[in-house]
C-alpha cells in the first residue's frame, strides 16, 4: 500500500507540475502575442514618423530654395536702389 500511495503522490506531484508548466506556456504564448501587438503599433508608429520625416524635409527644401530666392531678389533690388540714388547724386551735383 505505501508503494501505491508513493505512485498516487508521484502522479499527483507530476500532473500538478505539468499544469503550472502548462500555465507558464500559455502565459507565455500571451506575452508573446502582446510582445507581436507592441511591435507591429512600434512599427506603424516609425512608419508614419518616416513619412511625416519625409514631407517635413521637402517642405524645408522648398522652403530653403524661396529663401535663397528672396535672398538674391533683396541683392538686386539693393543694387538698383544704390544705382537710382547714385543717378539721383549725380543729377543734383549738376
């Protein structure tokens, strides 16, 4: 009889042991699969921020190229300015 209360404890023992193996591998399986959501919202999150990148360096591109074309537009008007003042001098020295 100790022999076979010794087995029903040996079972009892292992079929407990497989059940919390069991909830460790489904707990896993979850933390897994919460693991996979996570990665795939990470990876539309640097998706969108790729494309929001992407739109805010052609905006400051052409942002860039107004600048230098404002630039230029100032340089010339500068010089026409100076050139209707110096012809302004030169009139009135005469």
């Amino acid at each position: 009889m100790a022999s076979m209360a010794e087995g029903q404890l040996a079972f009892e023992s292992s079929a407990s042991d497989f059940n919390l193996l069991a909830e460790k591998v489904y707990r896993t399986i979850e933390l897994l699969k919460e693991a996979r959501t996570q990665r795939a919202a990470a990876e539309q999150e640097l998706a969108t921020a790729r494309e929001m990148l992407d739109a805010q360096a052609a905006e400051t591109e052409t942002v860039r190229k107004q600048l230098l074309a404002l630039q230029q537009e100032r340089a010339e008007v500068r010089n026409r300015v100076e050139k209707l003042l110096g012809d302004v001098d030169a009139i009135l020295e005469q």
